[in-house]
C-alpha cells in the first residue's frame, strides 16, 4: 500500500484545501491532515503528542507538492524567523517573505538575502493611503532586484509610507510605470516608495534605487510624492532613468515633488517630461521644506512648462549647498541650469556647471554657474562653507559625498 502511494505523483496526493492528502489508512505515514501541517508551520519546533507526528518524509513530500502546485519550495512559505519586533525583527529572505510583510504594516523587518522578484509580473506595492506601511524595515545591505510594477495610482516597493523607517534597502534592476488615469484621480511612483503621507515622519537612510520609471502624473527615481514634512531622507540615491509622459506632471531624479528634508543624496538618472511637465535632475518641485548637501548628474530633456539642472520648480524650499552637472537641453517654456522657476528664492552656497549643462542663468540669482574647470576647483566650495565632514574636495574633480567614496 506504501508503495502505491510513494509511486502516486504529489498532485495525486493532494486533496483539497481541507485536506493536504487524500484519506487512507490512518497508520500510513504520508497522510498527515492539513491540521497537522499548519501546525508545523506555525510551530516547526513543537509537536502535540495527541496528534501525528510530521516526519521528514512527509515534509519532503508537502516540498513535492507545495513545488508542483505554486512553484514555490517550502523554505519559501515558512514563516518567518523572529517575532517582528525592535530586537528580533522578522527575517526576510524570500521573495514570498517580503510579499508577507504587507500583512503586517507595524512590524520590524530585517532583510538577510540577496531577493529577486522575477516571478511576479507586476508587484503590488507594500501598503496604501488607507492601510501605509508604518514599520520598520532594514535592507540590511542586500538588493532587491527585478522589481516590476505598474498600477493605476500608486506604484514601486511600497505603495505608502506613513510614520516608516527604511533602511540600507538596495532595489536594482527596477522597471516601474503608471497606468492611465481618469481626471482629478491620483498617481504616484517612485522605485522605493510612491508617496509618504501623514504628519508623523518616515525616515529613510541610506537606500539605493536603479532601474526605469515612467509617470503619468508624478514620478521621482528614489520617492514620488512627499506629502509629510517631518520626513526625514538622507545618504540615498537614486540611479533612475525618468520619463513624465504628458499634461502637468512633475518628475525628478530623486523625487517629484517634497516638504521633507533631504540631504547628502544624489541622482544621477536622466529625467525627461512630456509637454506641460515640471522637471528636475534631482527634484520636479521643492514645495517647502529642505535640500542640503546633494547633487545631480543626471541630463534633463522636456518640453513642458519648465526644466531645471537640479530643480523644476522651488515654491518654498531652502536649497543649500547642492550642484547640477546634466544637460538641460529643451524646448520648454523656462529651462534653466539650476532651477527653472523659484517662486520664493532661498539658495545658498549652490551651482551649476553652464558647460555641461549648456545653460547660462537660474532664475533670481539663486544659484552660480560656472564652467567646468571652475566647478571643478575645491576653492568655490571651501568659499561657501561646504562642510568637509560631508563632502570630499579634489582638485580636477566634482565634489562628492565621503559616505560613497
């Protein structure tokens, strides 16, 4: 009898969603009910006397079955080491693992293997406006690749963040876009998080985003929209090639549009924005808060409203010591080698290189252009007060920031 049922494929095991395998004998060693299973998972290191035992053949067989029915091995569906808190977070190391986290949008997280997401067509993003991801969660270093995803309103890793903390999460390899919307609906992306809401602040330290990102409405390389201005994002960057496809969108290279308080970060993605888009090498617009110590590299081609070097727009925003390297090359209304247009002007200590960038002026003075071998020559930077705790001077060379070199 044994033999019969080892010679049975899984799948002629396997019974329905109340049963893991098809009634038998009682005594036969490969009929543990679904009762009995869920249980080990719940508690692999626990056994109830009263009940059967699961045994490694058995467990080897649930892998068959588990492999043949959704292509996933079980290691992949255990759950997860750890209890979720500050001091023993939950260990993610599986793709099906940090899609779980989105069951629990407080707990802590701690990544602990290099993850691929290959196998899901279009990821659907860790939290929304009405359930935000409040958590914490620690990249630990490790990447996150082959991220891919397009919603209607809200699209990369994490849909919503709200009073979150990220770090040292790497995504590489990302390819990320927006889907059509109807007038006066919503839309976000940005390959780590589409928009951070609330007033309590999410944190994000050292993140790292590379790949594609395409927006209908807004779209920024690291984050979308940032609607909470105690956020708090510094030592990130976003490697992110941008596109604001039409209508009056807003796209950067870091970030669309922010209040929050950003620095020592940097983009080095090109952006590029459809007729009526506002864009910026590293920002589409500063509507308040502040920028400090960041750069861009990244080039800036459209044919909207305005396109800076560094920023599209400043409405409120304080810019201090951050530069802009990338062409600026378009047919936009206002297109300029920092920023294209500053409603309330507050820069200090920032340039842009008119060689590069191909541009002469920034609105209102607000930032200094100068040529290449100029931009160049650490005197300029030293002049300003750049702090040489934060940045690396050189001579023939653009400033960069020590933590990445």
């Amino acid at each position: 009898m044994a033999d019969e049922i080892i010679g049975q494929t899984p799948k002629e095991r396997f019974d329905d969603e109340t049963d893991c395998y098809k009634a038998g004998s009682t005594s036969n060693p490969l009929n543990p009910v679904k009762g009995n299973f869920l249980s080990f998972l719940e508690n692999p290191d626990e056994t109830d006397k009263n009940k059967s035992v699961v045994t490694t053949t058995q467990i080897d067989l649930i892998s068959d079955v588990i492999k043949e029915l959704c292509g996933l091995t079980l290691s992949e569906i255990l759950p997860y080491s750890g209890s979720g808190t500050e001091l023993d977070p939950y260990l993610i190391d599986t793709p099906h693992k940090l899609d779980m986290v989105r069951n629990n949008l407080s707990a802590f997280y701690k990544q602990t293997a290099n993850i691929s997401l290959s196998k899901y067509f279009s990821w659907n993003p860790i939290g929304d406006l009405a359930h935000p991801f409040r958590g914490n969660y620690d990249g630990n270093g490790y990447a996150i690749s082959d991220l891919t995803c397009n919603e209607v309103s809200y699209s990369g890793l994490f849909g919503c963040l709200n009073g979150a903390s990220l770090t040292d999460i790497v995504i590489t390899e990302a390819v990320i876009s927006t889907s059509a919307i109807n007038e006066g609906e919503e839309s976000d992306c940005g390959v780590l998080a589409a928009v951070i809401a609330g007033t309590t602040g999410s944190t994000i330290t050292g993140c790292r985003a590379e790949g594609t990102l395409s927006a209908i409405l807004r779209g920024g390389g690291l984050i979308g929209n940032i609607q909470d201005g105690n956020t708090i994002i510094s030592l990130s960057s976003a490697d992110v090639s941008v596109t604001i496809q039409s209508g009056s969108g807003l796209g950067g290279g870091f970030v669309a549009t922010t209040i929050a308080t950003i620095s020592e970060s940097k983009s080095t993605g090109n952006v590029s924005g459809g007729s009526g888009s506002t864009i910026g090498g590293f920002a589409g617009n500063a509507l308040s808060g502040a920028i400090a110590n960041c750069y861009t590299t990244g080039n800036v081609t459209g044919t909207g409203d305005a396109s800076g070097g560094f920023l599209g727009t400043s409405e409120a925003g304080l810019i201090t010591n951050c530069y802009a390297t990338g062409a600026v090359s378009n047919n936009a209304t206002a297109h300029f080698g920092f920023c294209a247009l500053a409603e309330y002007n507050d820069f200090t200590g920032s340039f842009f290189d008119v060689t590069t960038t191909g541009q002469t002026e920034t609105p209102n003075a607000g930032a200094i252009g100068y040529i290449t071998a100029t931009m160049k020559t650490p005197a300029i930077y030293s002049d300003a007060e750049w702090d040489a705790d934060v940045w690396l001077l050189e001579n023939n060379q653009y400033p960069v920031l020590k933590w990445e070199a």
